[in-house]
C-alpha cells in the first residue's frame, strides 16, 4: 500500500504482484535501506521521475504547484530579454518566484542533480 497526501487528503493505492515481480520490489526495498526511504517513497519518487524526467525545468515547478503558469511566462520572457546568459532557476530564484529547495527538487526530478531528494 502506499499513501500521499493530495491537497489535504490522504489518498492510498494497493499495489498487486506476483511473484515474477518480487525481484523489482526487493530492488525498491534495497534502495529504500540506502535512502533511508519507506517503500511507498521509493515507489513514489520513481514515478515522479519517471513522468517529469524529460520535462523542462519550469514545467516540473509548474507540476510541483510551486510555480504558476504566469510567473513562468515571466521568467521564460526574462531570460529571453535581459538575462539571456542565465538559466531559468536562476532568475527564478533571483526574482523570489521560487525558493532554491524548490528548484533543487526539481532538478533532482529531472535527473540533474546529484543531491538525492
């Protein structure tokens, strides 16, 4: 079973398999050990990485609902037209439109950091 809260509930999932499939999940408690994780955080953030790895580093802010759709059109047309030498978290983070756990957060998802969430 694993469980998360979705805009103040809590939402379960079960998860059936067979024995073919112990091997992955002997894999995920394995990683769980190293992370210090439950198995339903491990199961979780291989999802979340799984859908959010090729997406750009302002649409994962936009998912984690820590950025809105307006405030990355901004930074999008900044970095077009003033801060054409810098990235996008760093002009998100300079205009106080994210904070920097947010941005390292999403960096991790996209496979981009080597800090482990």
């Amino acid at each position: 079973m694993t469980g998360f809260e979705e805009k103040g509930a809590i939402v379960q999932t079960t998860i059936y398999y067979n024995e073919g499939d112990s091997y992955l999940m002997k894999q995920v408690d394995a990683k769980g050990r190293r992370e210090r994780k439950s198995r339903s955080a491990v199961i979780l953030s291989i999802l979340e990485e799984h859908f959010e790895r090729e997406k750009k580093l302002g649409e994962i802010l936009v998912d984690l609902g820590v950025l809105s759709h307006a405030d990355l059109a901004r930074g999008l047309e900044l970095q077009k037209t003033k801060f054409t030498d810098k990235l996008l978290g760093d002009i998100l983070l300079e205009e106080r439109l994210v904070d920097p756990e947010a941005v390292e957060r999403a960096l991790i998802i996209q496979g981009r950091s080597e800090t482990t969430p």
